[in-house]
C-alpha cells in the first residue's frame, strides 16, 4: 500500500480545513438569521452589531452585515497574513451566502426564548470552533480578538472575543434597552464559555 505524498496529505489537509470552515459557517448563519435576529438578542458580533447601525439608519440588516464583513476582511488581510486571509474569504463569503439565505427564508425556527437561547449559544459557539481550529476568522470580532492573541499569546482568545462583545453591547444598550443586553450579556458569556472548551483540545 502506498503512502500519501506530502503534497497529497496537505491537499487533504486544505480540504478539510475548507469544508470545516463551510459548515461552522452554516451552523453560524442559521443561528444568527434564525434565533438572533428575531430575537434581538445583541451579543457584540457583526450581525449585532448590524442590528443596532440597523435601528438607526433603517439598513437592511443583511446589508449592513455584509459591508462590516468586507471591512473586517480588509483588517484580516494587513494583519494576519495571507494564509488566514483566503481561509477568512472563505469564511466571509460562505457567511454572507448563509446568513442572507437563512434570513430571507420564510422558514421559522423560533420556539421560545429560553430553548432558541441555548440552540443559538451551542450553534454560534461550533461555528466558531469549527471556523477557528481550521485557521481561518469567521471575519467577525474575532479578527479584532485574532490580532490581540497574536501579540499577547497567553491572553484566551474566547476571553478577548467575550470582552470586545461587551464593548459592542454598550452600543446596544442605547437602541435595543436593558433587557436586550442584559439577554446579551448572558449570551456572550455561555457561548464564549462553550468555546473556550471546545478550544481547549486545539493548539490555539
């Protein structure tokens, strides 16, 4: 039986890293199209971020997204070099296609508030997983988080993530009142608490 040549293993190897990074972005467009936005739960990624600008200028949210997005791309590619950034492409535009299609879907998956709660928290933070440990962004505030564990290596990167949706939730507070940031609050803690554990079998 013949052994794989390195460059097969390592095709493989891209491979998978891409469908890895496919599917954390399924699992991330659905929860945010699906549960998030319906909800109006802001938890200080891009889509609430979205959610907010969207309130004030009366932008579609799915627009509003994707131009934040293309932005983010624009930081990953200065700073985090061009192996993660055609990871991040892929990322970004499989994110966009997701989320648009997941929102412009007349398909609900609402059921309450408590059980869309822990479904958005498991989906979002396996998004991220999957995204993350296949070395790519999912071009959201993790680059921001990306760039900060980059320099400072022993800071969590699920931390920096949590601490800088925070700093979006303030924004929220003006738009959505306190009971949606007080839900987001909570949001980001649960969901960044399932990927730090996920995280913990990664070199990351």
């Amino acid at each position: 039986m013949k052994k794989k040549q390195p460059n097969a293993i390592k095709k493989q190897s891209e491979q998978d890293a891409i469908l890895k990074i496919i599917f954390g972005n399924i699992l991330l467009g659905f929860a945010y199209a699906k549960w998030m936005v319906p909800h109006a739960i802001i938890n200080g990624g891009v889509t609430s971020l979205s959610l907010v600008l969207s309130k004030v200028l009366t932008i579609d949210v799915a627009y509003l997204t994707n131009m934040i997005t293309v932005l983010l791309l624009i930081v990953c590619w200065l700073f985090l070099g061009r192996e993660r950034l055609l990871k991040s492409i892929v990322s970004s535009v499989s994110y966009l296609f997701f989320f648009t299609f997941f929102h412009q879907w007349s398909f609900s998956a609402v059921v309450n508030l408590p059980i869309d709660f822990l479904l958005a928290s498991s989906f979002i933070a396996g998004g991220y997983y999957f995204c993350l440990s296949a070395g790519s962004s999912t071009v959201g505030m993790d680059v921001i988080a990306l760039i900060v564990h980059q320099k400072r290596p022993t800071i969590s990167l699920a931390k920096v993530i949590r601490w800088l949706n925070y700093t979006v939730l303030i924004l929220g507070f003006i738009t959505y009142g306190w009971q949606s940031i007080v839900i987001g609050i909570l949001f980001s803690f649960i969901y960044s608490w399932l990927l730090e554990r996920f995280l913990r079998n990664t070199s990351m």
